[in-house]
C-alpha cells in the first residue's frame, strides 16, 4: 500500500547513519583535504583518490551498515529529531499534534511496558490470523490496510501515469521476505548461506509464536516464497514505464488472475470495485506474473498462508514487540543481510519510527529550527543555474532534431521546483495515538495513512503533496507531477552550507539537483511529457539515437565487479546512472555559468573545477559492509557510491581537462570517442 514515489527516492534507498569519525579539520572553504590521497592516480581511481586517506582508517561501528558522508549527515539529522522529541516530552502543555508525536516517541521508548505487555498487544491480531479458513480469509488479511500485511501482491493507490490529474488503484507482485527474487534463485555461495540463514528465521519467527513442528511449516513458507520468486519479475523490468503500465477493468482483474480472491481483498481496503465512470479500471504492472502468482496463492494451503502471515506480522511489528521478537528479527535483517552486529539506539529508532508515522506534524519543528529563509533562496538559486545549464545543453544539441528538441525545451520550462518543505502541511487531527498501547497506535497510523490516500481516489490529484517528509535526507524527482523536490534534511552541511566555497556547494547538492533534473530525460522519465502525460513524444529517429547512447552506459557499468562475481547491473541502475552522469556535467557547467565570466580563485593549489570534482567524489564517500554491498547491488537501482563517482568522471570531457595527469593506460580512462555524452 506504498505509493510508487516512495520507492523512487534519488540516493538512499537502504542507506543508514553512522557516526561522524574524528579527523582535521575542514578547511572553511568546505572541502577535506586530509581525505585525498595523492598516492593513487586519479585516472587509475578517482573516488580513492579523493577519498583514499579517509577509506584507510574508517570503522563501520557495530550498529550500522555503513559509514561516510551521507551517513554523518543522517546521524546528525537524527540528533536533531531526538532534540526536538525530547523538548514536545517535556512539554508542559503542548498542542494536540504535538502531544501526539510525544506520546508515539514515549510509547516507543517504553521497553518495560513493552516487555511487560508482552504478545498481549498483538493477540487479537494473532489469533485472528490464526482463524483463518478460506482463501478469501487470507485475502481479507492482507487487504487490512491496519496491518502491514504482505502476499503475492500489493494494492497501492498512485497517480494515472496517462492521466496525471487522476488516481488510479495499482497492482504490483509482492510477497518474499528476502531483498530481491536473486536471493532465492541466483547460485551464489553467499546467497546459499543467507537462504539457510532465512529458513532458520523462518523456523524461530514461528517458534516465538508458539508454534509446533516450526521446522516443517518454516520450509512450507519458504517453498511458497521460492515459488513466488520464480513467478515475479526481474528488478530490471520493473523499472520500464511502458511494461508496467496495464490498465485493466476489475471484471478482468478476475479473469487474468481468478486464482486470487480480488473482491475480498478489495473490500478488506475499503476500495471499491465500481467508480463513477463504471467497473474500476487498475494498473496492473507486471501483468505475465500475475497469473501465475495467483496461482501460487490458490494452489497454497490456508495453513499455509496462516505461518506466512504470522510471520509476515512479527517481523512488521518486530520492534515495538518484545525483545526476543525484536532481537531475532535483526539477526536476520540486521546481522545476516547487512553485516551489523549491534542495534541502534532505541532513541535513534524512536525518531525514525516518528518521521515515518507524523513527519509532517515533526518536520514543522525542523524546518523552524534548522532550516532558515536564507539557506531555501540560495537553494533556489542554485536550482535556477542548473536548469538554465540543462537548457542551453538541450538548445545546443547536435543530435536532437528540432521537433524533439522544442518538446524538451518545453518540458523544462514545467517543471515545479519544491524546496525544504510543503506549502500546506498535513493534518493529523484523525491519527489516534495511544501511549498505553503501541501496537494499537501503529495499527491506527497504518489505516490513517491508506484512508487518507483512498478517500480522494476518485478527487483530483493533489499537486501539492509531498512523498517525503522535511527532514528526510535525500531528494526525489517524480514523472506524473514533473517536480524535482528537495527536503531540507538534504538541504545541510556537508551537501549545502550557504558559508561553503561555490565550487564545493555545487559539487555536492548541485550534482543532486542535477541528478534531480536529468531523471526528466533519463531512459524512463524521457517517457514522459511536461504535463507528466506517459506518451512518447521524441522522433523515432531521436528516441533510436538516445537508446543507443544509454545503451552503452549500460553495458559500462555492467563491467564493474564491487565483489567478486557479482557485476554491477547496467540495465536496472541505467537511470540512476543517467542521472548522475548527466547531473554532474549540469552541475559543473552551472558552476561555471555562477562565476558570470570571472575566474575561480585557487585555493589551496586546487582550482574551482578540481574543487568541484572532488567535492562530488567525497559526497559519495561511503564504506560499506560487504552484506550490505551485495543487497544493494541485487536489489537496487543505484551503483555503488564508488562507481557513482569514476563511472561518471571518465564520461565527463571537463575532468579530463581538470586533472591532465589522467592518461591513457589508467583504469578509468577512456578516449574521447568512447565517453557517453548524453546531451
């Protein structure tokens, strides 16, 4: 029941803060000179040259995936939203919103009622899954849109790609635990090892439950997994816009899929099957996999189906369970898949689990304290030079006809910019909370979120929306509404400090607005028009030319190897790594344009555009776990930060030029005639 935007974020997508590590001191002008290490060619390895120094003492601490820069920038962000919480806790007489956000972050907080409450919170939910006894049963269950319920597919609701100004209801495979259908089919050492690992998960979650012959009913739930696995679509084609998009009359719904109980679960959500213009149309996405999806749910028993919606629930509500609950499901998703050993703080979570519940109602006391006019307007301006960088690149492309050129121009000039935080805040006033009662507060959240969302199924889209909440760090660019938007949790210091050297400013979030910018033109975005209409509107001959050219940056990044064995895949990071390539060269000429004709000063013998590029390459600094790495590389579609860095500079003329050491016979250089120039 996630709206497609949020799976659409721009950098993080599985990332986790880590603690700043100590070090010197940042030279006013914002770039760390210690980091660079000059031992290392940066045509051999410009990420490690950048960032060499720093990689060799760096520690990933025990609770966190990783380290690095982005992760710093979390963790202080999560210092802040703890401040905040603790100040609404001590409140003496706030306002009802605000008590609302105390009583989730206490209630979260509150181990010993937790422990002594025990499964007792969950018990009516426990036993009614329990209780089930026909398909439509299950259905039902996985409808309630107050329980964070998962089967073979997921109903969501999202805007109508070919009608922007509408919503539609959308249908998307579902249903495995693990990160991606790769873990349970791919022949790989390291997969082996984490299936075994899953099955025994699989065995505990179930145990905890108070179930009997736990070892046999575990590797049923993972059979069905495995099978839905086999039935879903690769990650790669779930990314193409025209593949996905199949609008289907309810009444067929049934018969593509009529192993499925589609009525029950569609009352159990509260949507119905008639609209004002008839029988509800939907989008089912990855339409070939839905019937045999729905047949692996009816070929299923309900026994079945009841240990696999038991420990779907333990493993959702996992964290405000005891923690027995708590610890096991970290030893899985935690430990096994992402190489921690310890938990965060239970402060840390307690912020998290807020901003995802009431981030709007939290991000009003950010923006407040951290996120001054001052910072939004030079933000602004920063946008402004990069979208008239990405025009004069259209206007001056050589191998646009004129037709498709002037359509792109024309979708520039549409797009909408949002900055640091919603014109219209979201109310809450229906949200219940109750301090006493954890699980029933999350329950109530869950349904307030999907009612809000169903409610205005049929209404006109709302343009104002935000799929992120203001202190989020990370930026999104979204197709049906033709709108970059930046949070100002992205919008601080190391990524934007209105006090940093320009070059530095836009060598960091002046890529992210680039990468912003360029998803509008990237292999799936360029699908759409500026009134966020999915229709083809290049030439034939256009759309041939620029298919090529992603095409070989596909097949590039397809040669990097982070772990032995395991390639980077071209196609499902193409559009990512269309953004980056194509951000960083609107970022740098953006630079460029800021300076009005005068020259950058050198400091510290580093010119403005070295400055830049190094102030990208220590944007993306990151050290990962290796279990970490390998989920990201499976399951996501963004590269590795190390590649998000060289992948990109070889493409890019004005490096070479920057840094002349750079020579044919290093790694990561490439002739002229080889480097993707996309505009």
């Amino acid at each position: 029941m996630t709206p497609r935007s949020l799976v659409r974020l721009a950098f993080l997508l599985l990332l986790i803060g880590a603690p700043a590590q100590a070090g010197p001191q940042v030279p006013p002008w914002g770039l760390n000179l210690s980091y660079i290490d000059t031992s290392i060619p940066p045509g051999e390895d410009f990420y490690a040259y950048a960032n060499g120094a720093w990689l060799k003492t760096a520690v990933i601490p025990a609770d966190r995936s990783s380290a690095g820069s982005w992760l710093e920038l979390i963790l202080r962000n999560d210092e802040r939203l703890r401040g905040l919480l603790a100040e609404a806790s001590a409140a003496k007489e706030p306002d009802a919103e605000v008590r609302k956000l105390r009583d989730l972050y206490d209630a979260y907080l509150d181990t010993t009622q937790i422990e002594a409450s025990g499964l007792a919170p969950a018990r009516r939910d426990l036993d009614r899954i329990a209780a089930l006894r026909t398909a439509e049963d299950v259905a039902r269950t996985i409808g309630d849109p107050s329980l964070p319920m998962d089967g073979p597919f997921a109903v969501g609701i999202d805007v109508d790609d070919k009608n922007p100004d509408a919503y539609i209801v959308r249908l998307e495979q579902s249903g495995i635990g693990l990160p991606d259908r790769d873990y349970y089919l791919k022949e790989d050492k390291a997969l082996e090892s984490t299936r075994e690992a899953y099955r025994s998960y699989l065995r505990q979650m179930l145990e905890l439950a108070d179930a009997k012959d736990a070892a046999r009913r575990a590797d049923a739930i993972y059979a069905i997994e495995r099978e839905i696995a086999t039935a879903s679509w690769p990650a790669a084609d779930r990314r193409d816009a025209d593949k996905t998009y199949n609008p289907v009359p309810f009444s067929e719904l049934t018969e593509l899929a009529p192993g499925y109980p589609w009525k029950a679960h569609f009352e159990a959500a509260g949507i119905s099957t008639r609209s004002a213009k008839g029988d509800r149309v939907v989008v089912v996405t990855e339409k070939s996999a839905f019937p045999k999806l729905a047949q692996v749910f009816k070929a299923t028993p309900v026994a079945v189906w009841r240990d696999y919606l038991t420990v779907q629930y333990l493993h959702s509500f996992a964290d405000i369970l005891p923690k027995r609950i708590d610890d096991a499901n970290f030893a899985m998703y935690g430990t096994v898949l992402q190489g921690r050993t310890q938990q965060t703080d239970r402060e840390t979570r307690a912020a998290r689990l807020v901003d995802r519940r009431m981030g709007e109602a939290l991000g009003k006391l950010y923006v407040e304290k951290y996120f001054p006019a001052d910072s939004k307007a030079k933000v602004q301006v920063l946008v402004r030079n990069l979208l008239r960088a990405c025009r004069e690149d259209l206007e001056a492309s050589q191998w646009m006809t004129a037709e498709t050129r002037q359509k792109a121009l024309e979708k520039l000039e549409k797009f909408t910019v949002k900055v640091g935080y919603p014109d219209r805040w979201r109310d809450y006033t229906d949200l219940r909370i109750d301090r006493s009662n954890l699980v029933a507060s999350i329950r109530s959240a869950n349904a307030f979120d999907w009612e809000r969302r169903r409610k205005r199924l049929d209404d006109k889209v709302d343009r104002t929306e935000w799929h992120i909440s203001p202190p989020t760090v990370n930026a999104y660019y979204e197709e049906s509404a033709n709108e970059i938007v930046f949070p100002a949790g992205i919008l601080q210091p190391p990524f934007f400090d209105p006090e940093a050297d320009d070059a530095v400013n836009y060598g960091g979030i002046g890529c992210t607005i680039g990468h912003e910018i360029s998803h509008g033109f990237d292999d799936q975005g360029s699908k759409y028009d500026g009134d966020g209409v999915l229709r083809m509107w290049w030439t034939a001959a256009d759309r041939k030319g620029f298919e090529e050219r992603t095409a070989a940056l596909a097949k590039q990044y397809d040669e990097y190897e982070p772990l032995p064995g395991l390639h980077v895949n071209g196609q499902l990071t193409l559009g990512e790594n269309i953004g980056d390539v194509a951000g960083v060269h609107l970022a740098r000429k953006a630079y460029v344009l800021s300076l009005g004709g005068k020259e950058a000063p050198v400091l510290d013998g580093y010119t403005g555009v070295q400055r830049f590029y190094l102030a990208y390459a220590q944007f993306w600094r990151t050290k990962q776990t290796d279990g970490f790495l390998r989920q990201r590389v499976l399951s996501n579609p963004h590269s590795p930060p190390s590649y998000r860095v060289n992948g990109v500079v070889r493409n890019d003329d004005e490096w070479y030029a920057a840094f002349s050491q750079v020579k044919p016979g290093d790694r990561y250089y490439l002739p002229s005639e080889r480097r993707i120039r996309l505009w």
